[in-house]
C-alpha cells in the first residue's frame, strides 16, 4: 500500500530511469588510494598491499557547492532518478572481483541503473534503486558490483542503543569508530552526508541517537576481517546493512552462523551488518 504521499505514477516515472547509463575515466592515483587505506586502518604501502574494497577510492561523484541538498547528499534527479522520499541510505552491494587494478593507469566506470522498486515497511515507503557498476582496465572487468540504494520516509526517532557486555569468541575483533575515523572516511569517500559529522544534524532532523557509522566503512573492515580469516584473496563479497551503528560504541566483527559469513555486531547484540564471502 503506498502512502498518500507517494503517488503510483511518480514511482512509474522513476522507473523510466531503468537502463539509464553513465560512463566515467579516470587514472587510478596511488596518493588517493593511500588516503583511503589510512582511513580504514589498512597497510599504506598501496603498491603492493591493496586496501580492502580499494575501489571504492576511485570515481567518486563531485558536484558544485550548489548542486548539494540539504543533508548533505548531492540533489535528487541526474544519474540517479529524482526519488522524492527524504531520507537516503547505502542499504547493500554484491561485488565480484577480477584481475587486480593496476595504480597509475587509465580505467573506466560504467554505472546503469538495473531497477527502482517500491515496497512498503514498519517504516513507511521504501523505494530501492539498483545501480551495476562495472570498473574495466586494460580491455577486462576488474569489479563488478551491484549497489542497493533505498529511499524512505522521515519514520521516527531512533532509539538509543544501549552497550551490553557481550562475549568475545576467539578470532573475534572489537573496533570503536571515533568522530575522527568517520570524518577522514568521509573525505576520502566524498561522502557529505551529515549524519556522519554533524551531530546536531543527525538528532534534530534525522533522528539518530548520535552520528551514524557509515555503512561502507563497516564493510571496508568486515572485507578485511573475511580476508584475514580465510587467508586468502576474496572473488565475490556481499553485504547488508541491518541496523544503524553509532560513533563510540564497540562493534564486534565475528564469524557468522553459516560458511562464508561474517557480522558486525552492535553494542547491543544486534546484528547491524552481515557479509557473504568466497574466496
């Protein structure tokens, strides 16, 4: 059932986006894959130790100051289709990895639009847009990937969650983002969205108990605890975010309850983001 606010003919027109293209080049620079290896606590000799999801470092999107919105995203329409529900999140991606990506060299970024789709929640609206990203250098596809953006309504406030002592299994790991560690992942990301930096923002427009943890950085550190749990390099990677995590508080990266998975775990014993990997 769709609210009064979303009217079926806009998420018809939304649709009309389907199989809208987009190509960018771009010469993959060491120093910027260096800033991103720092920001995600990864080995700073790029050259021959990549960071994980390295290629989030490339093809970031760069819009003027006044192509900005007001939380901080860049404004609705363009590439992606014009969705009219406020809030905007990184809900989950499936990643296929081939040949290395070679530093110093041309590549290109194709993105198409793969579907809109519109569901309803506990939460109101959703509207899911899938996007492919296919990243080719030297003739061959060295990342595929499909990315799920969502879109929904305000929705209320979000609870306070509450840090439980929790039992740490062996192979476990324990990581605290700090303000600082989300500021630097959103400067190499260019990722302005304020509930990552702004705390006033985050509570009084949003509705976050504190600043949110961006999901991309959790799965940057959830790919490099898969790799060094498996000891080898990772072909595919898949993640979902499952409920907002928060600067400050401890998130415990652990083996998940089938083969090939692995979780971020809230404070509070919740699961906030899980992964599927094969090596």
């Amino acid at each position: 059932m769709m609210s009064e606010t979303l009217k079926p003919e806009d998420v018809e027109a939304w649709r009309g986006w389907i199989g809208r293209t987009e190509e960018r080049a771009e010469v993959l620079d060491a120093e910027a894959l260096r800033r991103f290896a720092a920001a995600v606590g990864s080995d700073l000799q790029v050259e021959t130790t990549p960071p994980p999801l390295a290629h989030w470092a490339f093809f970031l999107p760069v819009v003027g100051p006044e192509e900005i919105g007001a939380d901080g995203h860049p404004k609705r329409g363009g590439f992606l289709p014009p969705v009219t529900l406020p809030r905007r999140m990184f809900a989950s991606s499936d990643m296929g990895f081939g040949p290395a990506l070679t530093l110093g060299a041309p590549a290109t970024l194709v993105s198409t639009i793969a579907s809109v789709t519109h569901k309803s929640g506990k939460s109101g609206d959703l509207v899911f847009v899938e996007v492919d990203r296919a990243i080719r250098q030297g003739g061959e596809t060295c990342v595929a990937e499909r990315q799920t953006i969502v879109y929904r309504d305000d929705g209320g406030r979000t609870a306070p969650v509450e840090t439980r002592l929790q039992a740490i299994g062996a192979g476990d790991e324990v990581w605290t983002p700090g303000p600082v560690d989300l500021f630097r992942f959103s400067a190499v990301t260019f990722n302005s969205h304020r509930i990552h930096y702004d705390a006033p923002y985050a509570s009084e427009v949003e509705g976050y108990p504190g600043l949110v943890v961006h999901g991309p950085f959790t799965a940057a550190r959830l790919f490099a605890y898969a790799q060094r749990r498996s000891g080898a390099p990772l072909k595919t990677f898949a993640f979902r975010a499952m409920a907002p995590m928060f600067c400050g508080q401890p998130i415990r990266l652990t083996v998940g309850e089938t083969a090939g998975e692995v979780v971020a775990v809230r404070a509070d014993g919740s699961t906030g983001m899980s992964a599927k990997f094969e090596v």
